[in-house]
C-alpha cells in the first residue's frame, strides 16, 4: 500500500488503521489453530442460550497489551489505555458481519442448525447504541425516541432509510404511509 492510500482525516486515533491491522492480527492468532473462519462459526455454534451476545463480543474483543496498551501508532503514544477492539466494535462486527456471515455459510453449507442459531441471536441481539440514522427513522416512523428497539429492528430502520428514504422514493416504501 501506498501511504497516500492510508486515511487518517476525521479518525479517532483509537480507530486508526493501524490499530485495526493490529487488532485483526490479534483475532488471527486468538484463533490459528482452528482457523479464523471454523473459530467464528464454533463461536456462533457454541453460544450459550440468553448470553449469545456476550459471547459473541467477547470471542471478538482485543484488549491492548504491550506496546499498543499505550500507543495509537507506531511512535504517537497515548496517555489512556483503550481496547484494540472494544465491546462496541466487537457488537457491530457481530451484527453487520458475523451472524450475515454465519447464516449464509449455513444455507451455502447445508448446515440448517447453525443457519437457525445465527438468525436466532440475530433476532434476539440487544438493542445497538442509537445512530443519526435510527433517530431519524424513528422520527419518520412517528416512533417515541426512548422505544427500545432490537438491533435487528435498528439493522431494519437503516435497510429501509438507505432503501428508500435516502432516494426519496416514499411511494414504493412499504412502510410510508398513505397520503392519498
């Protein structure tokens, strides 16, 4: 790569790429023995009913040691020490890639059981840290901002904003409502 192609405009110096890089190796050498893809789908696989979100994050989440407990990048030290991969990450990285992931290598593989644990703790996943886009669909919807909703149902108000809102083409939404 090219040092141009790195961007660290408008990046919190805990979410710089090279902390990613970093924390993704940490993820590669937590599972090598079994792999990164058959470490994630036993992750999944093994959850324990009612905790699956915890399990999940925890399989996920990378605390800082050594070096990267005190460092943002090579040579810029950092006075707080913060996770390579919190809990917060580690949630969105479950939703928006794990349990999708999982659940389709079930259909691809056959494997019906882990195809159906995935939508399950997909369905039942605790509610994300509201966004500008989930505030401003419950806006649209006329929903109260304090309606505890799932993360699946946050993962649906963004589907439909990016869907339908964003292109403005309220008269093929199937949840606009009918002015006519």
């Amino acid at each position: 790569m090219k040092e141009a192609d790195w961007c660290f405009f408008r990046v919190r110096p805990d979410n710089f790429p090279t902390r990613r890089l970093i924390a993704l190796s940490y993820l590669l050498a937590r599972y090598h023995k079994s792999w990164l893809l058959q470490g994630i789908l036993k992750l999944v696989r093994e959850a324990p009913p009612r905790a699956e979100h915890r399990w999940l994050e925890n399989g996920l989440t990378i605390v800082s040691q050594g070096y990267w407990a005190n460092h943002f990048d090579f040579g810029i030290a950092k006075t707080r020490s913060s996770a390579l991969l919190g809990r917060e990450q580690a949630t969105e990285i479950a939703i928006n890639i794990i349990l999708p992931f999982v659940y389709a290598w079930g259909e691809m593989a056959a494997e019906m059981k882990l195809k159906r644990k995935a939508a399950e703790v997909y369905h039942h996943y605790p509610k994300l840290v509201n966004n500008e886009l989930t505030r401003y669909m419950k806006q649209q919807l006329l929903l109260k901002p304090d309606v505890d909703l799932s993360a699946c149902q946050q993962q649906g108000l963004i589907h439909i904003f990016k869907t339908y809102c964003r292109h403005r083409n309220c008269v093929e939404c199937p949840v606009a409502f009918n002015r006519g």
